[in-house]
C-alpha cells in the first residue's frame, strides 16, 4: 500500500533547463510535505517542505508546488545544474506517521 | 564529531544471526527513526522514538527491535537475521514536525 507514489523512476535534463519532479499522495491527512536529495554512498539530505496550507514554497532554484485537491505536489529546479544529479524522495508527514516514495533519479547532462 | 553517525557501515551476516546497528546524534534531537531502503520502494519507517523509552512501529516493523535508553543512543536489532533483511538502514533524528537529518547508512547483506 503505497501511500506516497512517484511514478517516474528516472529524468534526465540537459543543463540550465528546468527539472519537474512529481509526487502523488493518497492519504488525505498527510499535512506537511517534504523534499530530499540523495547521493550515492550518502543519506538523504533535506532540500524543501510545504505546509498544506500553502500552494508553493521557493527556496532559490528550488520550489515546491501543492495541490491539495488533487493530491499532487512537485519539484520544479530552475535551471538545472549537473550538480543537481541524484535520487530525489518525496515525503508526506502526518502527527504520527511519515511515508516516502520511491524516489525519481534525476540526471543533469552537461 | 557533531551530527549523526551509524556503525557499523557494512556488515555481512548469517541467517539466525543477532546484529545490532548503531545511531547516534550529538543534536539532541527528542525523535529518531530507522528506515530501510529497498530497490522500488524508497525509504520504509521500521521504527521511531518520540524519546528516550517512548518507541513505537513503523510501516515494516516484523523482525526488528529497538530501544532507546539514552537521547542520543536508537540501536536496531535483528533478533533472527533472514535474507529478506538485506537493505541499506538509515538512521534519523529530528525535532518534532520538522525535517529530519539522516545518518550515512549501513549496508547490511544477510547470506
């Protein structure tokens, strides 16, 4: 029972356009979403979060969008760098649980 | 060092083996977490601890067992090691509600 879905497993840009990354949730008392990158060998590193009481939050090149009516919420990078090549999780938060998707592997080409 | 280390970082075991994994944070942090990470299936809660003795399950928690007597201390144990729990096991602590900081992982392989 997959709660938080990611349904693309990889993504590839070409550098300087904008990466999308989608997330769709099913669980309608998920409250606060959040995004993290992870590099190979390493942890996931937290890269942005949502309250649902917001549609969008920008960090930078970075900047989540959520639509709570159609439980969706995505990761827009703009503009793509090679750096930004990794495996990024969605992941939705309620008071007494936290699920992840799968993750979408996002490759900057140069 | 300040942050959250795990060890060991591989561990090769036997199936029936007991292997405990280590965390530790130096943040203070009142909530810790184990994942696993599996091919497909992302990150799955194991267990969490809201504090030091308050630990409940997570989305996969058959197989493991936890504790937590100190804050900054969240071991995981596999009583009866199998093959099914072979994964890579992140550890993370956080404040409550906020983002969560993850260890480096433990590349656990059971044969």
């Amino acid at each position: 029972d997959q709660q938080v879905k990611q349904n693309s497993p990889s993504l590839s840009v070409q550098e300087g356009r904008i990466s999308i990354l989608n997330c769709d949730y099913t669980n309608s008392m998920f409250d606060y979403f959040l995004w993290y990158k992870k590099y190979p060998a390493e942890g996931p590193t937290f890269l942005i979060s949502i309250s649902s009481i917001k549609d969008k939050n920008e960090d930078g090149r970075f900047t989540v969008f959520l639509n709570k009516s159609a439980k969706h919420l995505s990761l827009h990078i703009v503009p793509s760098q090679p750096g930004d090549s990794a495996v990024y999780f969605c992941a939705a938060q309620e008071p007494n649980d936290m699920r992840f998707g799968a993750g979408t592997r996002l490759t900057v080409k140069p | 060092d300040a942050g959250i280390t795990q060890s060991p970082r591989y561990k090769i075991t036997e199936t029936g083996r007991q292997v405990t994994l280590m965390c530790h944070q130096t943040w203070s942090h009142s909530y810790m977490f184990w994942y696993r990470q599996d091919l497909g299936h992302g990150l799955r809660l194991i267990y969490y601890s809201a504090a030091a003795d308050i630990t409940d399950k997570g989305e996969v928690p058959d197989g493991y067992v936890v504790s937590r007597s100190k804050t900054e201390n969240f071991p995981l144990t596999l009583e009866s090691a199998t093959r099914s729990q072979t994964s890579v096991y992140f550890c993370a602590s956080s404040e409550p509600r906020l983002e969560q900081y993850f260890g480096p992982g433990t590349r656990l392989t059971v044969t």
